[in-house]
C-alpha cells in the first residue's frame, strides 16, 4: 500500500510526531504508514483523513493486487 501522508503532512506543516499525536499514536506509527510497511485501522484512517482534511481513498492508496479477491 502507498500513502500520500508525508505530502499531506507537509501541505499543513506537520511533522510526524504532531501528526502522531493528534491521532493518538506514537511516531513510529507514522513512519511505518509513510513507508507502506503498516496497514492502519479503519479508526486510525479515518482520524488521520481528517487532521489531513482528505479522504481515507486519497491518503492510502491500494495496488490493484492487494484489492484482488479469492473465490
């Protein structure tokens, strides 16, 4: 998964830790998610979406592979 985060953090002039923070989560948590290393919970998403003021669809973005679907 890609995120947009650190380019939405730098748009309001927050770093990880006050975003972090603001979210109620410790910085590694940032970093990981700006990495693509974490996938977050719907909540946590939801409350990054708003601090940054976009949608949860425009701060993470999936490949169309991890959308894929077994039957």
């Amino acid at each position: 998964m890609k995120t947009r985060i650190k380019e939405l953090r730098a748009k309001y002039d927050l770093t990880q830790a006050q975003l972090a923070e603001k979210v109620g989560v410790r910085r590694e948590t940032i970093v990981f998610l700006e990495k693509g290393k974490y996938n977050p919970s719907l909540k946590l998403a939801y409350m990054i979406a708003r601090v940054l003021e976009a949608d949860i669809e425009d701060i993470f973005i999936f490949e169309e592979k991890e959308l894929e679907i077994d039957n």
